[in-house]
C-alpha cells in the first residue's frame, strides 16, 4: 500500500502539468458541499477522503431517530451499541479505536473529557434540530487536532432562514414507544432562529442474549427529552452574530457483565448534557476575508446507579459519577485568493485554538464483597494554530492540504498534516483520489491522573499516541438510462498505522498498575460502494467494508468485523409514496466472549448479523406525511458486544407535519 501510495505521489506533480495544459471540460458533480473536509465549502466529488453526507431528508425518509442508526449503513464505519438506546455505543473508523474519532457539532468538539477513553457515547446521539451529518474518513489531526486519526463527524444543525416554518412529528410503536418533536425556523429582519425540542421514550428490549441462562427478559427501558435554541443576527450585509444552546437529559435501564453476568432489573443510568456556543461570522474586504471567532462550552454529567439486588450472585451494587466539561476558543479564516493562470478556487486557510478540558469522576462499586474506589479530578489545557490551503489546477485537479501545531499542558506538543489530491477525468467519467497525512490522540485526563483502590496510578509523563495514514481511490458516473449518473462505482483501499498507543501495563511484582506508550497496530482494508438509478422511481445502494485490523502480536483488534455490506432500495412507485429497505450484514469479530451461562469464556469471535429494516412514508398532503418504521423485523440475534443482544423486532408509526 505504502508504495503505491509513493508511486502515486510521484506522478502528482506530472499530473499537475498536464492538467494545467488541458481544456476544461465540464464535470458531472454532486450539488452537496462538504466543509468538515477543508473547513471551506468543498462539493463533496472534490474531498481527498471518504466522505458520506446524511441529509435531513435521508434521516426522515430512513426513519432514523438516533445517531447511532444514521451511521450504521456509512462505509467503513461500525457501530457497536451495548445494548438499545442509553447503551453504551462506539463507533470504529476503518478499524481505528473509538477514541480516535472525533465528534463536532457545528465544527465544535462534543467528546467527553470525562470518559477514561475520552470517546463520545453515540448511544446518546439525539437528532433533534440536525440538519445534516458530516462523515470524513482517514487522519485529521492536521486540521481537526486530537483524536481524528480513524476521522471525524460533524453534526451540523438546521439553519434558520425564510419565512416563520417548522415541523410536529407525533408517533408511537410497539414494544411500548412514544416520539413527539417540534421544530420552528425562520427570519425576520437581521434575525433568525431556529428551535427544536423532543421526548422520546421506549419500554425497550432485555439486551442480555436469550441464549444465556440469566435471561429474564427484564427490559432496559429508555427516555429523553433534549431542547435547542440556535439564534443569529445579521446587523449589516456580511457580518452575523450567532448564539445557541442545547439541552439533553436521558435515563435509561443497563445490564451487569459479571461472573456470571446478571440481568439486572434495576441497574440505571442517567445523563444530563449542556452545550451552548456564540461567536461572529464575517466577511471582509469585498468577501475575500472570511473570519469565524466563537467560544463554546461542553458539560456533560452521567451517573449510574446499580442497587444491590437479592438475586444477584455477585451481590453487585454503586454508585458512578463522570462529570466532564471542556471550554473552547476558535479563531478560523479563509483567504478567498483570486485565480492565478490555471489555478482557480485558491484558498488559503488560519485557525487558532485554545481549549481547556476537566473532568470530575467517581466510581464506588462492589462485586462479590470486594469494594473498588475509583476518582479523577484534573485539567488539561491545549493551544494549536493550523494552516491550510486549497487550488484547482486545470479546472480538474483539486489539491488541498494542512499544517497543524498543538502544545498540551501534558503530553507535549504534536505536529501534523495532510496531503491529498482528486483529479478529475470526464473523457472516462471519472475521479482518482489520493491521500496521506499524520494524526495524534492527547492521553486522557484518566490515563494521566485516574487513581484507584487496587492501586491504578495515572501516568502525567505520557505521550500522544501517533498515527498515520493514507487512501488511493476511484470513482466513476456512467451515463447510463438517460442519466449522466445512471450508475456510479467507488473503490477506495486504506491503510493506518498506529504507534505508542496508551495501554494498560502492570509492575512487575503486580503490586501497582499505570498507563504506558508501549502499544502498536495497524489497519488496512477498503470501501466500495456500487450506486444505481435505472428510473425515476428507484435507486439501489450497495457498500462493502472490508477491514484488517491487527496489534503488534499479528492479533486481531477487539470489535473490527473483517466484512461489512449495506444495500438499500428507495422506491417511488406513486409520487406521494417512498419504500426504503435496508439489509446490513456484519461478519463475526474477535471479542471478549460470554458463554451460554454468563460467564467469561475467553477471547475468541462472535458470530454474524443480518439485519433488516424498512421505512415508509406516504405524503397524504402537501404539509402532512404518514410514516411506518420498523427496525430489525427479522428478529435477528446479533451480538455487537458479546453478551448484548441488538433491540429486537421494533415498530414505530406516526405523522409528520409541516407549517
């Protein structure tokens, strides 16, 4: 991979020349822009990386209602979801960790400083007020810093804009489900707005496996309600000021991994989550300086609460506490450059950052009549500035790349970056990508200062971990059925590298235990994806991930199937009328195993999943849709995590409507 990656950079310059002596010829894109990948608004056919965009229309005519559902049908992405809604859910980027994704919304980092990992709970992901989600695929740390080495979401929210509009969405299902949300958008003057609120709750599924013999059917039942408030003024032509807030808080049942495992009834988790930023968005000297100065603010609280139960054989019982927050500044430009000969869109980009991560936690179990006692109470702050910069070069060879320095109270400074280039070939219909850059995961405030009662010491002399990687792709739109899209084909193959990742090492005597940069992995694979639109009212989408993800033993890594496939059909068959199956198989992985009775049978793979879901929407008028969701309809009994079952078979129906 490596050497094709070099052979394919050395060409680069050759294909720049040539390029620049090429007539333009009109290029077949897509209309939807991307600005995750650049930080400038980029159409999406011109990004050097994986890039998948799900829209709002997407998110309603799938029948999405959570994060961790939108994602699960994006190429090289998998989900592992412990448990339904409220469970613990990880997401693994081309086979890099959890915590080497990072999470934005509206470009603001929402990772939780208090999680031991530093990762982001996508089983908490509401979709209330988003307008679309952003997926980039590859290492991101040269614009995006810490934690973007598998890439980065971007949970983008729904701008206010025309007249006063807005949306109700009432439903209910079976087993016992109930949603209502509201939205209302709009302008007015220099003012807009845009508010969303949403109560979602469920009675939900056992998720531990009916195979063990500890099932009860005891089930984790689920619920929330988030609010958000985003406002904006606009005093004169190019200058807007923008504020926003966002409330969520959720309880939700959970199952207890012991020895034996043991269905809980009564075990709860309950999380509360803030987030609020405000800033200025301006365009100066005649647009050409575009400048975004924002502060945004995360505080997130999660509790568990595990009461002590007669039926228990571990005689497990506590009381957990994380409370994370993290403040943080942005100063981001763009240079809009004026076109030079055969180099046009040129852009220049500047950033600074400055943010301050704490995290407050607390754990006091006991399992078995032994205690255990678990505290973090620390701060770390980061500095970065990054430069980038952009070109079209013959009017089809869009080149990008960035620079990025980031200095940490602990754990020192780590620079990267991030080449890539997308050259477009229409003579063939046609796209080749190219891409290599550098990422680095800052150790977490657990890894640096946690403390326990068996003796766990965090390590302040940690490094970041570091990663590099790159992709080679291509696509292509066949003008086939009387479309210039007819049918589109993408093959992209990757490769990471990770060194000096943070594990979990003992003294040699056993007596105490830290955190040490002696761990390495590498991942490879690719992503294909085959697209087609033989009518006006049918499209077929078919994906296939496939992932080699391995330690410095030749080990596979923990919860990385080999093999991933999508297909989906959206059908029209009337105007007012969508049908949207979706069929997703996941090949076993290597995992920490549970045995038919709960307890722990070592290390070894989990079995397959297939799994089906299927959406309808019919638009009875104009402003009102009927729509019928259902997910899992055959039963299927995946484990993503051994010993947690996937939701079973589940039906929700209702209306949506518009004003």
């Amino acid at each position: 991979m490596r050497r094709l990656l070099l052979a394919s950079a050395l060409f680069l310059p050759a294909i720049a020349a040539s390029a620049q002596e090429a007539q333009t010829v009109p290029v077949t894109t897509l209309p939807e822009t991307v600005v995750t990948a650049t930080r400038i608004p980029t159409l999406a056919n011109d990004v050097a990386a994986g890039v998948t965009v799900i829209t709002r229309n997407e998110i309603g005519s799938r029948g999405y209602t959570s994060l961790a559902q939108a994602l699960t049908d994006v190429p090289g992405l998998h989900v592992v979801q412990e448990g339904g809604d409220g469970g613990q859910a990880s997401v693994f980027l081309r086979g890099a960790d959890s915590n080497q994704v990072l999470v934005l919304r509206d470009g603001m980092p929402v990772n939780d400083p208090s999680d031991p990992n530093g990762a982001y709970n996508f089983g908490l992901g509401s979709l209330a007020g988003v307008e679309r989600i952003e997926v980039i695929r590859g290492p991101m740390s040269g614009l995006w810093g810490s934690g973007a080495g598998g890439g980065v979401i971007n949970v983008i929210t729904r701008p206010g804009s025309g007249a006063p509009h807005g949306t109700v969405t009432v439903a209910g299902g079976l087993p016992r489900a109930g949603l209502v949300s509201a939205t209302l958008s709009g302008s007015s003057g220099g003012f807009d707005y845009n508010l969303a609120a949403e109560s979602h709750s469920e009675i939900g599924f056992d998720t531990t496996p009916k195979r063990e013999s500890v099932y009860t059917g005891a089930r984790n039942g689920f619920r929330s309600q988030v609010a958000s408030i985003d406002l904006g003024y606009t005093p004169v032509e190019g200058v807007r000021f923008f504020a926003g807030l966002r409330y969520r808080t959720a309880t939700f049942g959970l199952d207890e991994l012991g020895f034996p495992a043991y269905d809980a009834a009564d075990y709860t988790g309950r999380d509360r989550n803030f987030q609020g930023r405000a800033g200025v968005h301006a365009f100066l000297l005649d647009g050409l300086w575009e400048t975004t100065l924002q502060v945004g603010h995360l505080d997130e609280l999660r509790r568990y609460f595990e009461p002590l139960e007669a039926a228990d054989p571990n005689q497990g019982s506590g009381y957990s506490r994380y409370n994370g927050r993290r403040t943080e500044v942005q100063w981001n430009n763009t240079l809009h450059l004026p076109d030079l000969g055969a180099a046009t869109a040129n852009a220049i980009t500047f950033s600074v950052d400055r943010s301050s991560d704490r995290s407050g936690s607390f754990i006091d179990t006991s399992a078995s009549g032994y205690p255990y006692l678990a505290t973090v109470d620390a701060s770390a702050q980061h500095t970065a500035g990054s430069v980038g910069a952009q070109t079209t070069l013959g009017g089809r060879l869009t080149l990008t790349g960035n620079l990025r320095e980031e200095n940490a109270t602990y754990g020192g400074s780590a620079f990267t970056w991030r080449l890539g280039g997308v050259l477009a070939l229409p003579e063939v219909w046609s796209r080749l990508k190219l891409s290599y850059g550098t990422s680095f995961l800052a150790p977490s405030l657990y890894d640096l200062f946690g403390v326990d009662s068996y003796n766990y010491i965090g390590n302040p002399s940690l490094r970041p971990e570091r990663s590099d990687g790159g992709e080679v792709g291509w696509a292509v739109d066949l003008p086939l059925w009387g479309r210039s899209d007819g049918a589109s084909l993408d093959f992209s193959l990757f490769e990471n590298h990770f060194r000096d990742l943070i594990q979990f090492v003992y003294a040699p005597d056993f007596s105490s235990s830290t955190m040490q940069n002696v761990g390495r992995a590498y991942t490879h694979g690719f992503e294909a994806g085959l697209a087609l639109h033989p009518v006006r009212w049918a499209d077929a989408h078919v994906s296939w991930t496939y992932t080699v993800a391995r330690d410095q033993t030749g080990a596979a890594l923990l919860r990385r199937p080999r093999n991933q496939v999508s297909a989906s059909l959206s059908l029209r068959p009337l105007p007012a009328l969508s049908i949207t199956p979706e069929l997703q198989y996941v090949s076993g992985a290597r995992d920490y195993l549970v045995d038919n009775q709960g307890f722990d049978a070592g290390l070894g793979f989990t079995r397959a999943g297939l799994i089906c879901n299927l959406a309808v929407n019919y638009k009875v008028t104009p402003k009102a849709t009927l729509f019928v969701d259902a997910r899992n309809i055959g039963g299927s009994r995946y484990e993503p995590a051994s010993g947690y079952q996937m939701p079973g078979p589940s039906f929700l129906a209702g209306v949506r409507l518009g004003y």
